[in-house]
C-alpha cells in the first residue's frame, strides 16, 4: 500500500484562538475552524510523517478509536482541508513545508 | 469643519504646483490615519475634487510616506473597457503592488513608496486606491482598516463593527452632540503602545459625510446587532476573532501579509474589549456607551 504524505500549506496562517485552531487561507480570504481530529492532523502534517504513522501516533494513542476508522475518518479529514489549500497531500514526502 | 468647495485661495494654500512637461502638476498631500500621502495630478478638476472631498484631511506642511501620481484617463483605456463587472485584484507582480479594477489600474512600489495610477476622473477610484494603499501601509505595522462605525467620546474612541445592515450608520445618527463621528463606514486603527489608537478618516458610507480628523485610544469593539433590548454580552476570543476578521479590510491574497493580519487581528482581540452590542435603535443606546 502506498503511504500518504501530507504537508501544511505555505498560502495559509494558523494561530490558536481560545483552545481553537483557526486558518486563513490567503487563496480565498477564507477562515476556517479546525475541529479536533483535523487540529491533531494538521499538527502532524509536517510532509515527511506518513499520514497512517500521525493518526497511529496522534489520534488512535489518545483516543478510544478503532485504527481502520480512524484512518478513514483521518482520509476524509484530509482530502476536505486540501480540497480548501489548507493542506498538500502526496505519495512521495514533501520537503517544503511550514 | 468640511466646506462644500474651497475656494481658490484655500486650494492655492493647500496646494504645491510644478511643471510637468508642458503641462503643470499639482501636488495635494492627504493625511489620513497620520500618514502622508501626496498626490500628483495634472488635471485642474482633478485637483479641486480631491480638495472639496479629502478638505478636512489635507496638510500641506507634512512629509508625504508615499507618492502617488495620478493619470486621468477615458474610460475606453481602463480594464473596464475589457471587463466592466471585473472585481477588484490586488496582486504582487516584479516588486510592485497591482491594483485593478473598472475604473483605475495602479501600480504602487512599496521600495521607492511610490505609485501611479490610471483612472477615470472618479472620486470613486481614487478613494479604492487609497483605502487599500492605507491597508498596505497598515499591514506592516500591526494596524487595520475595519468595516466599522467609530466615535469618540470623553476622549476614548469606540468602534461598531458588523455586516452591512447591522446598524453602523444608524448608531452614528443617533450619537449625542459631546460625540465627535469619526466615520460610519471605514475605522482606522493603529498600534500605539500597548494599545490602539482610532483616527478619523474621510471615508462616508450611508451618511455622505466624512469622520472628524481627530484621533484617541480605542477603549472598545462592540460587535453590532439590533435587538428588543440595549444590552452588551462577552464574545469568546475564537468569535472575536472571527467576527473581526470578517469585518476587516483586506485585498492582496498574500501568505505573508495575510499572516500579519491575522496576527493584527488576534493582537487586537488580547489588548481591546470586544463585545456584542445589541441595541434598540433610538438614542438611550448611548447610555450605554460612555
């Protein structure tokens, strides 16, 4: 199976306001609120960590989850902030990166 | 005082006039926020219509942060002859900030702090071009334009932000004479200290008319909504912030200075009191904003 690779976006800014993670995408102006599974993502997106070794290590290790449904909540988490440009996702590691 | 016309007299005072090929040109320095801007035009209504509109914000004594000359040209020549419903685009290209929109296209260089602009002969434009200028400016040092009624009272000056409707021009209206408006449509803010200080700016909204020129420390940001009764309730930072990011204003899609207002952004929600003003529109609201 090939690995997921994914990386924080540089056309974006992220600060914690209040025990929340806020982002404003530069593309578009737009702001986002992440929840708490896409936060421990995000924060894990440092392009070289396998997207499987993030939710292994941030989400299954906190969390009562089962790891094939994490994982597929995790993709869906995923493919949703790229589809906004908050995140890059590649099969191959991403060395530029915040 | 904002004079409808000013005089010859007043314009010969507040304007420097040098040759520019065969034609004379006529520097206005318009200070809005304390900064000098200095305008450059050739053309004689030009000229008098930035005298009669930015009256109460001209200083010719001031040493201009930015220069920009002025080109006025048909309409045929600007990108509204392509595109007459093109948005606004703001965008950095080779060094220089691009401004475009229908009626005007301007390049500024933030390194020689010097611009030029094409525009029809539109008090419109030339306004466009210098609120984004000033957001420019702004950006840079921690301050921010906000989409916001502003008003000083006994000497502190309070901002009402909200979403067009919210009832910005209808609390200036309703303001008590010991208030001096300093716009019902774009505030002006500033880092000072440990604070922010609001300044006054020409820029009208529903009421026609310019702020004050005048200055003071910003004590509070109501969030405005029209309700059955006056009343003021706390906002989270999370919806402070949101809700002033909304109201900010902000046009270059740039990481890096879209990173510096978020930060302006978030500064401002830790350093000034940010609450929800729900209020009935008629004049006890200002009971309640002392």
């Amino acid at each position: 199976m090939n690995q997921v690779y994914v990386a924080r976006a540089k056309e974006v800014a992220a600060r914690r306001v209040g025990g929340e993670l806020m982002i404003l995408s530069a593309r578009d102006s737009k702001l986002f609120s992440l929840n708490e599974t896409a936060t421990l993502i995000w924060e894990g997106a440092d392009g070289v960590t396998p997207l499987a070794e993030i939710v292994d290590q941030r989400i299954c290790r906190g969390f009562e989850v089962d790891r094939a449904v994490a994982f597929r909540d995790a993709e869906e988490v995923v493919t949703g902030l790229v589809e906004h440009g908050i995140l890059k996702v590649s099969n191959m590691p991403i060395e530029e990166t915040q | 005082m904002h004079p409808g016309s000013a005089t010859p007299q007043e314009i010969a005072g507040m304007v420097v006039g040098r040759m520019m090929g065969a034609e004379i040109a006529h520097d206005v320095v318009v200070e809005i926020g304390g900064l000098p801007i200095s305008v450059r035009t050739t053309s004689p209504e030009f000229l008098q219509m930035l005298v009669d509109r930015y009256s109460g914000f001209l200083n010719p004594e001031a040493e201009p942060v930015f220069e920009l000359e002025v080109e006025i040209a048909a309409a045929e020549m600007l990108p509204g002859a392509i595109d007459p419903d093109a948005d606004l685009s703001v965008r950095f290209e080779g060094g220089r900030w691009v401004l475009e929109r229908g009626d005007f296209h301007a390049e500024l260089d933030p390194a020689l702090r010097r611009g030029h602009i094409r525009q029809t002969a539109s008090p419109y434009a030339i306004d466009a071009a210098f609120r984004i200028l000033h957001s420019l400016l702004l950006a840079k040092e921690g301050g921010i334009l906000v989409h916001a009624a502003s008003a000083v009272r006994n000497g502190r000056a309070f901002l009402f932000a909200g979403v067009s409707g919210a009832g910005k021009t209808t609390i200036t209206r309703l303001a008590p004479p010991d208030v001096t408006r300093l716009t019902d449509e774009i505030s002006y803010l500033r880092r000072e200290g440990d604070g922010y200080v609001a300044y006054g700016t020409p820029f009208a909204g529903e009421l026609g008319q310019p702020g004050e020129n005048v200055r003071a420390p910003l004590a509070a940001l109501y969030l405005l909504a029209q309700g059955p009764v006056n009343r003021i309730d706390s906002v989270t930072d999370a919806d402070a912030t949101r809700a002033l990011l909304e109201s900010v204003l902000f046009f270059a899609h740039d990481s890096e200075l879209v990173a510096r207002m978020f930060d302006s952004a978030y500064e401002l929600v830790q350093r000034v009191p940010i609450q929800r003003l729900t209020f009935v529109p008629d004049a006890r609201i200002w009971e309640v904003i002392q």
